[in-house]
C-alpha cells in the first residue's frame, strides 16, 4: 500500500524501458516526470453525451467523478486504469491518501504495523542483522517508503533501542506525499515542527539517547544516495497504478475507463480499447518474456504495475551501486495476475468505479516481476524470496518475542497480544500453523491493537467481504528482498530453496 506517495515520481528512479515518460514544467518553473503517463489511441470509442435517462438514479457525484469526466472530455477519449489510479490516489486536491487518515478501525483498511506492535519490532530485528551483515557500517540510512500513520517506524526504533550502536548510526528518511500523514508520521515518531517541512527535527523516541535524524521526501528521487541503505516497503506497490490487457483477435487490447452511458447509475465504465494501445505494444510483449513460455501461451489477460517494475529496478540500482538491501511485504503471489485491481471502503470491497475518491484502490503485487526487473538493473543484485509472511516473522523469532512480552502482561495485554500475533501469521480464518500454534498457546484470543473488526490490508486477507474466502495474513502476504550481491543472503530468507534463496546476478 502506497500511503500517499506521490505515484508518478517514485516511478522516476529506473523507469528506463518500462514506461513511456512525459516531462512537463510547472507554472513555478519546477520540473516533474510523470511515469504513468501513456498516449493512448482513442480513434472509435464511444463518447457519450453527459446527460440523464428517465428513471435511472445515477450516484452522487464526487468531486473527484467530475474532475475524471472532465479530463476524459478534454482528452477526447477514455484513459488508462493506470491513469484513473494516480488522479483518485493522489490528485493535490481530490486525491484519496492526501488530506485525510484512512487507515485503523474508523478508516478503510487496518495495516500490520497496527495490529501489533511486534510487527514493526520484526522489521527492526531484520534491520539490525542487516546492517551486521554489511559490517556495522557507522552510517546507515533507513527509507521507509509510503510510511502510513508512521507506526512502524516508531516500534522499529523503540524496538532496536538495546542496539546503541545501530541507533547511531542511523539516520530515517521517509517517502511521503501527504501533508495530512507527514503530521501523523511526524508525532508518532515524536519528531519536532509537527511534520511541517522536509526535516522537522529529530526523533525523540527512545529517553536518554541522542536523536534519531528524520527527513521527508515526496518521491524516492529526492533520497540522497551517498550512503549503504535499507528501504523498507510495506504495503507499497499495491497501490502503484496498474494498466490491464485483453487478448482478443484484434491483439492485446487495454481496459480503459470512460464516461458511462446515460442508462447507468455510475458516472464511469470500464471500456476495451478497438486495438492495441502503446501502453499494450510497449509492456505485455516484455512481461510475458520474463514468464516461462507455457504459462506465457495460456494468458487472456495480464495486469502489469510498471511503476512497481520501475522502484524494483531503481532500488536494485542503488543497493547495488552503495550497499545496502530492500524489503518488500505485501499481498500477492509469486506470478502474475490477470485482473486484481480492486477498490475497498469501511473494509468492504465496493464496485472499482463507484464514487471514485472515497474509496483505496490496489492490485495485488506479482512479485515475479518485481524479481524480473530487479534482474534487469544489472549486475551486483541478488533477490531473495519471496517468503510467506509467517515464515518472515516467525523466522526472526516473533514466537520468542511474544512469549516476552506475556511474561510481563497482565490478562488484557496477554490476550490483544495474542490476538495480534495470531491475525499477522494465520493461515486460514483463525487456524495457525504449527509454530503460531505453540507461541500462542499460552493465552486465550481477543482483540489486537488495531481491534479485530475490518480488513486488515487489502483485498488480499479481507474479514468479511462478500464474495471471497477469508484468507489468513500469515500465507496472504509475502516478503521479499533485494540486495547487493556481496551480502550474504539477509535472514530469514537464507532458509529457502537454493533455488528461492539466491538469485544473484
């Protein structure tokens, strides 16, 4: 999940072949790429006139409905999926992420790092063995990217307090778009100036020890690369537009949205391009050459993220060039989709087009091309996984973890504990493996942090959304890193397969 970063720029950092780029200048003069920008032909579609039909209640126009039928108007034709994602998600004004908090029992979606504390304790301990793997270097810096309500960074940090010597060496650099979650983000981590500006001061997290610098960023472009580094993506790419295709005989066609038909109750509808599309010729012919060629031949459909494509590349690029390793968890699996696009409000999925700006939109994240373009960086990279979320966890000792804290819990905190852990590493419903099955053992259930009503994510382990099977975090999710090619393989991936363990170049 994105959580308002700005979509078009984080792309910028290796977009190379992946996406055909625009540059525009601003009226103050400022340069900016916007990656998700594809010209499409237009030539045939229907166009229908904006009025109404007796009989027929169209929805309440949102302010961001307008704007998309306008735009579609003043281009003369339907856009791109891929477009309709980055104007709902982050338009400056109407955008979804911008001036609002989505996230927690009273948002859209409950995210990880707000079920449980221990969560972000884990990605902490990887951190720390990380930068023990890479020689304890005295600088680090560690880049969150789409940081939400900025609760895992805080438990990262209080969690790896007892390790003064990585806290010292550490300076924080967050990729933020929003104003409305930079203040969040800002007070979680207890930063000065309220969130207001690239650098408010330093974190003040931990009594007793110095700071920890932070800085805001609107796009991955503007993270300095000067030092060995560790990005951190959770829920991140799902929220990167997506553009999807249909084999027909007239070719890969693309799925556009266009102004809906005066019969319908929506203001928009999805409608197939008559041919193929830039967007089709340039993407579909390089995804479907990084899949084996039998499962290639058996597609109709492919959902392609090239923004997501594009960071994979870039964080390969700088890993490689100055150190350091990337960390991906999402929902997804470890192959392509053919059409997962999905919009989600009040943790209940909702028809893609309805009321567009009040609802999240993301795509569940194929981690094969995530791979595939880390690959094309070149040489000096190495992707590991991915790897289940509950192995993720439980492999950096997330069990141990939990049975600390019990031993200090009282019956409230035992049993929000346990509940948390058992919603991060389930499998199916409320069925654990094993290993959770023991940690867990010695408390009953309850709610967790972030209270056990809603979905937690995205359309991946959704409680209690119409139409799909309740699918646990644990499987649901999955981890996945990309390192420098020198480092050996980061724990916990170096369990898996050799085949999954090491893919180096």
């Amino acid at each position: 999940m994105l959580r308002g970063v700005g979509l078009a720029r984080c792309a910028v950092t290796a977009r190379r072949c992946w996406v055909q780029a625009t540059r525009t200048v601003t009226s103050d003069g400022d340069d900016s790429t916007e990656g998700h920008i594809i010209s499409i032909d237009r030539s045939g579609l229907y166009a229908p006139d904006d009025h109404t039909v007796e009989g027929v209640e169209k929805e309440v126009e949102t302010a961001m409905a307008r704007h998309l039928k306008t735009l579609i108007k003043f281009r003369s034709g339907p856009i791109t999926l891929a477009e309709y994602m980055s104007e709902v998600l982050t338009n400056p004004t109407a955008g979804y992420y911008i001036n609002r908090d989505v996230f927690g029992t009273a948002g859209d979606f409950i995210t990880s790092p707000e079920i449980s504390q221990m969560f972000g304790e884990m990605v902490g301990i990887w951190c720390v063995s990380t930068w023990m793997q890479m020689g304890s270097p005295p600088r680090l810096r560690i880049v969150e990217m789409g940081p939400g309500r900025g609760t895992l960074m805080a438990d990262l940090l209080r969690g790896t307090a007892a390790f003064p010597t990585f806290h010292s060496a550490i300076q924080v650099d967050l990729v933020e778009v929003s104003p409305a979650l930079r203040a969040l983000q800002a007070r979680a981590l207890r930063c000065g100036g309220g969130g207001h500006g690239d650098a408010p001061g330093p974190s003040r997290l931990v009594p007793g020890r110095p700071g920890v610098a932070v800085a805001w960023h609107r796009s991955l472009d503007g993270v300095p690369q000067d030092l060995p580094t560790l990005f951190i993506g959770h829920e991140f790419i799902d929220a990167l537009p997506v553009h999807q295709f249909q084999k027909t005989e007239r070719g890969w066609c693309e799925r556009l949205v266009d102004v809906a038909s005066p019969d319908s109750p929506l203001h928009l509808r999805l409608v197939l391009s008559p041919g193929p599309t830039p967007a089709s010729r340039l993407l579909v012919s390089r995804r479907l050459a990084g899949l084996p060629p039998a499962l290639a031949a058996t597609l109709t459909q492919l959902e392609v993220c090239p923004q997501g494509m594009a960071v994979a590349e870039g964080l390969a690029r700088r890993v490689a060039a100055h150190g350091g390793a990337a960390l991906l968890i999402d929902y997804g699996q470890d192959g392509p989709y053919e059409a997962s696009l999905a919009a989600i409000a009040r943790h209940r999925f909702r028809p893609l087009l309805q009321a567009p700006g009040s609802a999240d939109l993301s795509a569940r994240v194929d981690f094969s091309a995530l791979r595939q373009a880390a690959r094309g960086a070149g040489q000096g990279v190495a992707c590991h996984g991915p790897l289940t979320q509950a192995s993720f966890l439980l492999g950096l000792g997330m069990g141990a973890r939990l049975e600390a804290l019990l031993r200090g819990a009282d019956a409230g905190q035992a049993r929000d504990l346990v509940a948390g852990f058992r919603r991060l590493v389930g499998v199916e419903g409320p069925r654990m493996s094993r290993e959770a099955e023991d940690a867990g053992a010695a408390a009953g259930g309850g709610e967790a942090r972030g209270g056990a009503a809603g979905a937690a994510g995205h359309p991946g382990p959704t409680e209690g959304a119409e139409g799909e099977e309740e699918e646990g975090m644990g499987v649901a999710y999955k981890a996945m890193c990309i390192s420098s090619s020198d480092l050996p393989v980061p724990a916990p991936f170096d369990v898996l397969p050799p085949r999954q363990q090491h893919d180096a170049q």
